[in-house]
C-alpha cells in the first residue's frame, strides 16, 4: 500500500467546481450509469475519469484515487489522510458523484 499521497502522484490544485452548489449540493441531476456505459468502453471511461480528477476538490480527489484506482481500503485511506470513517464516506461519495456529472456533461445526457 501507500505510503504517502506524493506515492500516488496526488498534487494540490485550485479545481474549477461549476457543477456543485455548496448549499444546495447537487446542481445538475445525474442520469443512470449504464446510459453512459453503453457509449463509452471501460478503457475510455477510465481516461476519461482521469481527465476529470483534476477539477475535483483536493480532498475528493485523495479520497477518490486511493479508494477506487490504487484500491486501498476505508481504514487504510482514513489513516493516510487522518480523516474520519464518515469523513471518508461522504467525500468519496461527492467524488463519484462530481465525476459522474462531468462525464455526463462532457458525453451529453443521451
């Protein structure tokens, strides 16, 4: 596993966040993913995943790259980045989903 976030090549950015509101959450409403499956095969959906982890929020995207690309498990990413277990749950969840609507509004609604 990791032993740092410089391991997993993590940089801190100042991300352009035009699709959340911070009072309101969710601006834009999401479509099911297999809409967006059935466009895309998994090599591009992961370069295009990719592309779009710059522009989230820096700890989303911590939490999002250890979780679901280098596959480290919810204790190992709450110890690494000292955060708690709900902590960690609520930020990997506002990834998926910010990454979900930039896909979807990068590929269309259908």
């Amino acid at each position: 596993m990791l032993k740092s976030l410089k391991d997993a090549g993590l940089e801190i950015l100042n991300p352009v966040d035009q699709t959340f509101d911070p009072k309101e959450h969710e601006a834009v409403a999401t479509e099911p993913w297999t809409s967006i499956d059935s466009r895309l095969d998994a090599s591009e959906i992961a370069r295009r995943v990719k592309e779009c982890l710059p522009k989230l929020p820096d700890a989303q995207r911590q939490v999002l790259i250890l979780r679901d690309i280098e596959g480290a498990d919810s204790a190992e990413v709450c110890d690494l980045l000292k955060i708690s277990a709900t902590n960690q749950r609520v930020l990997l969840h506002r990834a998926r989903s910010h990454v979900r609507v930039m896909l979807e509004l990068e590929l269309g609604r259908g």
